[in-house]
C-alpha cells in the first residue's frame, strides 16, 4: 500500500513518480557495507512511561501493518503519558498526514531531544532536517545512526521509507529493505516495501515474488491484499487488481486505502463515473488531507473522459477544501493541476497565478513543501509556455528555477528544474541538450514523451522503442498520466 501511504507524505513533499538521483559522495554509507559495531538490535526507545514505551511499540506494529490511523492514535497517546518522549514526538512529525501537526511535533521532538538516547538523537536530527528541506546534514545524520546501529531493522526499514518517500530513489531503497529482512526474514513490512520499489523500477518478477511472501507472512492483514491489488494494476493486470481490493475490503470493510484503489483502477480502466463513485466512498471515509488529495484524484477523473468543465469544477472545489482546511500546497497544487489540461494558454497562465498567490499566503505549512510546490509551478509554467511558443516566458521562469536550485540542495526542486529545462529544450529542438535534462526526470509521463521524441530525432532507436514501450505501459493514477499517456497510446495506434 506504499504508494497510496506515499500520497499524504509525498505529495506534501513532492509530486508522484519522478526520478531523482542522491549525489554519490552522500550515499557512500547508506550504500557501504555497516561498520562491525556492537548494538542491540531494537531500535532504542527513552521514556520515563512504561505505559508510554508499550504504547509506542503498539503505534510501531500498527504502522507496519498500514494501520495508519491506529498507528498514530498509539503515538499521540504515548505522547500524552510522556510529554518528553522525544522519538514518539518525531515519528509523529514523520508519518502524520496534517502538515500542521508535522509541524508541532516536531518542535516538541527537538526541545526532548537532550533527553533521548544517542540512536533517538541522531534519527530527531535526521528527520527534523529533512522536514526542513537540510538535506546535507540530515543525510549524514541518517548515515551515522546507520554506521552506529547496524543490527537495528526499524531503523533500516525507516531509513528505506525515507530513501523512497523523501528522495523518490526506489533503487536506493531496496538495498535498506534487504538489510532488514536479513536482520529479522519474519519482518513483514520491508518485503511489501521493496515490492514496491522493484515494480516502480520495471521488475515485476521481483515485485510479485516479494509481495507473494509478504502475504504469506501476514495472512490475515488486509493490507497484503491491497499491496498484491495495485502492483497488479501498476503491472496493467486490471481484474487482478479489483479482486484482491475486494479481498482487503473483505478482510477489513474499513481498510479506506483499498477503496481509494478500486477508484483508481476503474479510472485507468476508463470507467470514469465508477471510479468517482469509489472515490466518493472514500473521501467520506477518509482524513481531512485524505479528502484533499482523493478529490484530486476524482477531479482527474473528468480529465480522462473529455470532460474539461467538469474537471474545472471539480479541481476548483478541491482547492476549495484544501483551502479551508489551511492545506496551501494542495490548494496551489489543484490550481497547478488545472493548468496542464487547459485549452486557452492565458486561463492556464491565470491558474498558476492562482497557485502562486496560495503558497505567498503561508500559514503552517513547513517552508520546504511550499518551496517544492512553487518548483512545481515554474515547471508547469515554463512547460506551458513552450508548448504554446512562449519561449521569453519559458526562459524567464527556468532563470527563477535556477536561482531556487542555486540556494537550495532540495532534490525536488532540482528535478523540476530538469523536468522543466528539458522540455524547453525539445520545444526548441536541441534534442542532445534535452535529454540530458530529462534522463533524471524519466519517471514522469511529461519527460518521458519528450526522452521519446528526443531519442527519436536523435537517432537513439532503441531507447526511444524502450521508453515508448514504458510510456504505453505506465498504469499510475497521476494527472501527468492522465494528460500523456491516454492521448500518447490513440497516436501510437494510429500511426501503426
């Protein structure tokens, strides 16, 4: 259920599927072989509460099963026996969906923080400046706990999430997903998360293979039948999918993110009023931030069936929500959204205004999200503006995305840059340039189709037949899916 868990993580910190590589000097110890030191192999817990420390071991079970709202009900509770239990505080800070309360937590984990032990000091600053967009030190923090505690699996498992939500680097992930089962093989959780990692690189013999004991360990969970259900669907396997959904819902009729599933697989099977009416089941049964995001995906829904007024009223309503619920990046994002479809350039210039004016308008949103999201704008609006043959405006916002590359090290904004620099350069026709840009981006439907056209004119056959091959496969439930993909599958059709 990674990527539906990744939809309230990520998206605060980016947009789905693009690829990004960690700078090789900061991945020589997550990728070195763990130094020989002696440590325990539990990850370790500081609290003056017996009752505290039982209620944060409960949230840790609960988690890894993907019982997220138990999960943090356990952590919140364990945080009202012990105001100071840092590492509560900060797993808080982590997992929560509500920005505000992500926020709040972690301050609290930082002002416990001399409190907790060397391992929890090093996991709060790991994760305190991640939130905070310091990917340098959070890095090395991340490093060192792993050198240092080498036999602890939730601290490879943690450290596996991070690489996969907060870097979007499946191939990074799977190496720590490996090292937990090899500390504990009966740890269910890693083989569910690198299934995932192996289908978001293409391998779908490994995907299944893990996702298949994965099942077996927890026979009784819902959560490995709605893994099972959506690396069917990544994988194009349609009924597949829908079954092993309804199994999960079976299992566990409130398993929500499993009707967000079936939404989403009747929306690639482009049975658009089916796949809203899932959604809307889910909506009511969701969060708050929940909602937000699942609207977008049922506002997508009118997208994929032509219907671009209903897709405007149905993104307008969402950021609606969003902005009433103080979610700025996601009011900005259906702003954003409604820019990729419009059919008038000046309206969709008008919708990333729009987007623009919300994320000026910060209230308790950590900086670093609205900086990701005000990337994501100047590449939708650069992308735009090439299409439509703007090229003074398309030039002007890559100078504004280099200059917000230039002070800061976010790995998101660096990839908007390249998203955004790349398809400019194909709308001018200086492929060899192009692809540069777009070979670190190549998990995006947008930079995908322009790798394809660049191969192309480049004489690159057989990486263009490669990624034409990828595109026409791509089964995620992402707007950048919905705008290429559908339109890329009729003209590779037609043209045959």
């Amino acid at each position: 259920m990674l990527t539906k868990l990744k939809s309230p993580l990520l998206r605060f910190m980016s947009r789905f599927m693009s690829r990004y590589m960690l700078r090789p000097a900061l991945l020589l110890l997550v990728l070195a072989p763990a130094c020989a030191q002696r440590t325990t192999a539990g990850m370790e817990i500081t609290t003056k509460s017996p009752q505290a420390r039982a209620l944060f071991k409960n949230g840790l079970a609960k988690m890894e099963t993907l019982h997220l709202d138990d999960g943090l009900q356990s952590w919140r509770k364990a945080t009202q026996r012990d105001p100071d239990f840092a590492l509560a505080h900060i797993f808080l800070a982590y997992f929560a969906q509500d920005p505000t309360e992500q926020v709040a937590e972690r301050e609290k984990a930082l002002a416990a923080r001399p409190r907790a032990g060397k391992e929890e000091q090093l996991i709060i600053d790991w994760l305190a400046n991640a939130s905070q967009a310091r990917w340098v030190p959070a890095i090395q923090s991340m490093n060192e706990a792993l050198s240092s505690y080498p036999r602890d699996k939730h601290l490879a498992w943690l450290a596996g999430w991070w690489l996969l939500l907060a870097q979007d680097a499946p191939e990074r992930a799977i190496p720590m997903f490996r090292r937990a089962i090899l500390i504990d093989p009966n740890f269910a959780d890693p083989w569910n998360e690198a299934a995932y990692c192996y289908a978001r690189t293409g391998n779908f013999a490994e995907a299944f293979r893990h996702i298949k004991r994965y099942s077996e360990l927890l026979p009784s969970e819902p959560n490995p039948q709605d893994s099972y259900a959506e690396i069917s669907r990544m994988a194009g396997r349609f009924d597949s999918a829908l079954a092993h959904y309804r199994r999960s819902l079976k299992i566990d009729p409130k398993f929500v993110e499993s009707q967000l599933g079936l939404g989403d697989t009747y929306a690639l099977m482009g049975k658009e009023r089916r796949a809203r009416a899932e959604y809307a089941i889910a909506i009511q049964k969701g969060t708050k931030v929940q909602a937000v995001l699942w609207s977008l995906q049922s506002a997508t829904s009118y997208l994929r069936e032509g219907d671009f007024a209903g897709a405007d009223t149905a993104f307008v309503a969402a950021a609606h929500l969003a902005h009433d619920n103080d979610f700025e990046n996601l009011e900005a994002e259906a702003y954003r959204d409604m820019s990729f479809y419009s059919k008038d350039s000046s309206a969709a210039q008008d919708a990333l205004r729009k987007a623009e004016a919300v994320l000026r308008e910060k209230k308790n949103i950590p900086q670093a999200l609205l900086d990701q999201e005000r990337a994501s704008v100047l590449r939708a609006r650069a992308e735009r503006a090439a299409g439509d043959g703007n090229m003074k405006l398309a030039a002007t916002t890559i100078r504004q995305l280099e200059q917000m590359v230039g002070s800061s090290s976010d790995q998101y904004i660096q990839i908007a840059y390249h998203g955004a620099a790349g398809a400019v350069l194909v709308a001018q026709g200086k492929y060899d340039e192009a692809i540069a840009h777009l070979e670190e981006d190549d998990r995006n439907p947008l930079s995908m189709q322009g790798l394809a056209v660049a191969y192309e004119k480049t004489g690159a056959s057989e990486k263009a037949q490669r990624m034409t091959a990828r595109l026409l496969h791509l089964n995620e439930p992402t707007i950048e899916q919905a705008v290429v993909v559908p339109a890329f599958r009729k003209t590779h059709a037609a043209g045959k």
